[in-house]
C-alpha cells in the first residue's frame, strides 16, 4: 500500500497547488490512498464546507484537522456525515465528528487513520493524546494492520516521544501544524515510519502561510498585526509511506519537496 500525505495545505496557494499538480503526483507515486493535513485551507485558518468539496474534487480520500478544525461553524454538518473528514481524537467528548476511522480501499485493502492533537504549547484543554492515540490504534488493528497516524502538535520532543511509544502498533506517524518540513525521516526499530513535520502546501514566499512584511511587522512593534495569506511561491510539502499490507510495517518513507510555477 501506497499512502500519499499532503502536507497542511494552506490557503490558496496551498488549494491551487493540489488542482494543479495531484492527479499526475498520485499518478507518479502509484499512490493507493491520498489523506492531506486541510485545517488552514480556509485562509489559513480552519475549513469550510465548500473547501472541503474541493479537496475531494482535487483527489484527497481523507482529511486531517489539528487546532483549527472548527474554526468555520459550515463545517459541523460534514463532520457529523463523513467518517472521512476526521479532526484530533483527543479533543473533549461531546464534539461533533471522529478522530479515527477505517478507510476501505479500490484495491480491496483497508487503511486505519488517526487524528491527534498534541497538549505541549496549546491553550486547549485535550485528552492525553498517548493513551487515545494508542486505544485508537488497537481498535484499529482489529479490522486492519495498517495504520496511518496524522500527529497534529507544536513541539518535536512530543512527536518523537509518541512515534516510539506507539513503534510497532501503527504503520506510519507523520508529524503536522509547524508547516516547515523536516529531514529526519525515518523507519523506527518495529517498523514505523516517522517524520517530525510533513511540512506545508502553500505559499513557501511567507512566514509559515502569512504575508512576510505583516509578521515581521508583529515582531518589531509587538502589537496587534492583521494577518494575511501569502500566495507567493507555491509549493507542494508531501511524504510518501510504503506500507507491507498484511503486516501493516513500513517499507520505506520519502520526503518529497516541490516549488511549482503556475501559468498567469
């Protein structure tokens, strides 16, 4: 099985990027399923109902959140109804949608996903990520070996530290949410495949999605700036998992990096 992970697609740059450039990546990377990072599309913060159409159109089969998954009140309705469209696990119970789901293939295989948030550095209140990510992951397995994690959070140290814990029980855990890719990809010891941050997909001419000169701008005065998208510099952030389909352990991770030139 070949998973393909966008990722967090910003904006945009970041939504024209994959209607521009999908269909032949899934095409050249013989990708069986495609899940994309969608919790800043909207602008940069959040998803919308109609974003969300639009990511299925461009080809993406699952959709990951983090803190800006409710962001849009449009999009209550699309998490109560798609099993597809997953936010972070570990958020309090009583809201709307799933964190985890399984995911039937064309190709007759099944794919396990879950959705976590991290705690370090957020101002939410949510569950312990380790013990829900890892109750997840067993019901998973269940009905399918091959797990996909989307491990949305802010600090390494955490990513890391859960990538091992769960080493040997989930098939891949990609980092998301720091929207700069990282070159420490890797097969752990039980046969997980990790990366810290899969990076993002949007405006690589920025501050991590935002217009340079206003953040630069927040960071000399120290007071209120109002952020916008940049669209300068579209680029495609992705990783490529290789997974064994009857044992659910990684072959192989690839990194891969585009900077794309659209016609006027």
């Amino acid at each position: 099985m070949n998973i393909l992970f966008i990722g967090d697609v910003f904006g945009e740059a970041g939504r024209r990027v994959l209607a521009e450039r999908l269909k032949s990546l899934k095409v050249e990377t013989a990708a069986d399923v495609v899940i994309a990072n969608g919790e800043n599309v909207a602008g940069g913060k959040g998803i919308t109902h109609a974003l969300h159409g639009k990511l299925r159109h461009y080809g993406v089969d699952v959709v990951t959140g983090g803190n800006h998954s409710f962001a849009n009140a449009d999009i209550l309705n699309d998490y109560h109804g798609d099993a597809r469209l997953l936010r972070p696990l570990n958020l309090p119970a009583g809201n709307a949608g799933t964190g985890q789901s399984a995911v039937f293939l064309d190709n007759g295989t099944c794919l396990g996903v879950v959705n976590l948030q991290g705690r370090i550095y957020f101002h939410e209140n949510l569950d312990d990520p380790f013990r829900a990510g890892l109750a997840a992951i067993t019901e998973l397995r269940k009905t399918t070996p091959c797990i996909f994690v989307d491990f949305h959070a802010e600090a390494t140290s955490e990513k890391i530290a859960f990538a091992q814990y769960v080493d040997g029980k989930a098939s891949a855990v990609i980092g998301t949410h720091t929207h700069v890719q990282t070159a420490d990809e890797r097969i752990l010891p039980g046969g997980t495949a990790f990366i810290t941050d899969a990076g993002m997909t949007g405006p690589e001419d920025s501050v991590i999605g935002m217009k340079s000169e206003i953040v630069i701008k927040k960071f000399l005065l120290q007071t209120h700036q109002r952020f916008e998208p940049s669209v300068k510099g579209p680029m495609l952030n992705a990783v490529l998992i290789t997974v064994d389909d009857q044992s659910g352990k990684a072959l192989a991770i690839r990194r891969i990096y585009e900077r794309l030139e659209f016609a006027p």
